[in-house]
C-alpha cells in the first residue's frame, strides 16, 4: 500500500520493488507503468536531481582531495552518507517502533548511538576544512533510501536513463561555471548536443 504522502522519506509502506514469485506480474505495454502520473512525474524529476547531487558529491570529493589526498578524501562521503540514514532510520525506529531489520538493528537507540559515532568521526575527519564539507553525501544517502521506490516507479532502465540525465546535466553545468573549483570548459554547442541526445534517451526510453 502505497503512503498518502507521495514521497515521505521515512515511510516503508511503499510497494516492494520486486514482485515475489509465486505472484507474477502483468507486462506493461510501451510508455504504460501502472503508476499514477502524479508519482510517477515525482519519481522522474527526484531521480534526474539525484544524478545531479552525485555530480556535486564527485566535485566536493576532489576539493578535498586538493587539500587532504585522494584516499584520505574518500573516507568523508562515506561518513556523511552512513549518518543521514542512520539519523533517518533512529526516526523510523522510533516512530513505528522498530524498522526491518534484524536485532539489534531494530532499535532507534542503536541508530542514535551510531549517528553519533559516525558524527564524531566526520568531525574530525574534516578539521581545517569549511564546515560544509560535512555534507558531501547527505544528499546522496537521501537519494539512495529512495532509489527502492524510483525503481518500482520507473523501471530499472528509465531510473539509470532518468540517472545518468540527471548526471550529464550537472557535470555540464559544473564545468562551465567551475564550480567547487573544477576546470573550467564551456557549455559549447555540441556538448549541449550531446545532453540533448541523452535527454532524447531519456524520451525514448519512456514511450517505447
């Protein structure tokens, strides 16, 4: 059953993304999903945003890489990603009493303990760096706890289509303006070519 609230983060009601075996489901014709238009619309636009934000967490990953080392920066998205849903899932635990998963995992206390554990390390992982950092896989984590209801939405190739739009998109758009210190290399005609051929992807994809 799907929650009144289209897209709450923290509602595991959703429909499951695979059908179980001894119920096989019904094929859909071309551009047909059995969705309503209104999730369905969501669904698309969040998982074209979500391939943005892996863009931005790829940029922010380098500009700490300038500052701290490669492998040294890769230890931050992770940290960040972990909090956010730990920090979701406590929210869950709490407010159903329990999530999904097996002990002791079932527990918002053992959420709590693990946000803050997984804050702490964050902390001094970014020491001497702007604050914000912090943030390089909040978005990211966000993006991932929904990626179960993009699927049963979409399908599994218009998510990764509807994905990697998304991600073409904010990488045109990061090097043209040089954003979080990325080389600069214009928006030129034929790469905005190029976007609008995934984008076309994209469409096809949709209705055949």
């Amino acid at each position: 059953m799907r929650s009144k609230h289209i897209y709450n983060l923290l509602a595991n009601d959703y429909s499951p993304v695979f059908v179980p075996h001894d119920l096989p489901s019904t094929p859909q014709g071309p551009g047909e999903t059995g969705v309503p238009a209104v999730d369905f619309a969501l669904s698309l636009s969040l998982t074209i945003l979500f391939g943005g934000t892996t863009v931005f967490q790829s940029a922010l990953i380098a500009a700490i890489t300038r500052d701290r080392g490669g492998r040294e920066a890769s230890i931050v998205s992770p940290l960040s990603s972990v909090l956010i849903v730990a920090v979701l899932l406590a929210r869950v635990a709490f407010g159903e009493g329990e999530t999904r998963l097996p002990a002791p995992f079932d527990s918002g206390f053992v959420f709590v303990a693990l946000a803050i554990l997984f804050s702490a390390g964050l902390y001094l992982a970014i020491r001497g760096l702007p604050l914000w950092y912090a943030s390089v896989g909040f978005l990211t984590g966000l993006g991932f706890t929904l990626v179960p209801r993009f699927i049963d939405d979409l399908g599994v190739t218009l998510y990764f289509s509807a994905m990697i739009l998304g991600q073409c998109a904010g990488a045109l758009a990061f090097d043209h303006w040089g954003v979080l210190g990325t080389v600069r290399r214009a928006a030129t005609v034929p790469r905005i070519g190029g976007l609008t051929l995934v984008g076309l992807g994209v469409v096809l994809v949709r209705v055949t």
